[in-house]
C-alpha cells in the first residue's frame, strides 16, 4: 500500500467563536472519517493536530545564516491545523477519502518511498 499525507487547512477563526459542544461536534467528524478510511481498505497510520499558526516559527535557509521569522512565512486566509498519514491502496482511493476529510482543504501528496539501506 502507498503512503499519502494528508495536509488539512482551514480558517483558523473557529477557535475564536467555538463552544465546547463545538469541539465535540469536530472530534466526531474526525472520528467519522476513522471510520471511513478503515471502510475504503486504508489505514491511518499517523496524524496531528496542530497549534494555531501564531504558534508557529519559520527557519529559511539561504546564503549565510538562516533567517528565523515568528509565524508562517506565507500570508494566507487558511492555515496547516493538522496532518493525517493514510495507507491507501492507491491514489484514487486517497482522493476518495480527501473528499470525506472534514477540513476545509485537503492537499494530498504522496509519501517518497526511500531506497532500501537509505
């Protein structure tokens, strides 16, 4: 089976206006889409959730030394909140299961499978 990672974005202004009955709701979606990997013949095989992206630092390297900067270096409307590994029996079956990921966007992009001894 292939690896793919699934990288999630959304708005991060949900943490702003959630209650917790809201965090239960989004937990059960996830809890769902479990449900329906194992269903498709996939697997996860990792995943987070992460901070908000104002937790975030970025290291870019360049000529002399790396310049290290607060928050995400792209300015976009919706931020990385979390990943999933899945193992999927190939990329259609990946595609199928992005489209029932409850996040708003979903980049699916496969795992570099490394030589042996590497």
């Amino acid at each position: 089976m292939a690896r793919y990672v699934f990288l999630m974005y959304d708005a991060e202004d949900w943490h702003d206006t959630v209650d917790e009955q809201g965090v239960v709701d989004e937990f059960r979606l996830h809890e769902e889409f479990m449900t329906a990997v194992v269903e498709a013949g996939a697997s996860v095989v990792g995943g987070e959730a992460l901070e908000r992206s104002s937790t975030a630092s970025t290291v870019r390297r360049g000529q002399g030394d790396p310049l290290v900067t607060d928050g995400p270096f792209a300015d976009t409307k919706e931020a990385l909140g979390g990943f999933y590994v899945i193992e999927a029996p190939d990329l259609d079956v990946a595609l199928h299961l992005a489209a029932v990921c409850p996040a708003g966007t979903i980049e699916v992009r496969p795992v570099m499978e490394m030589p042996d001894g590497v």
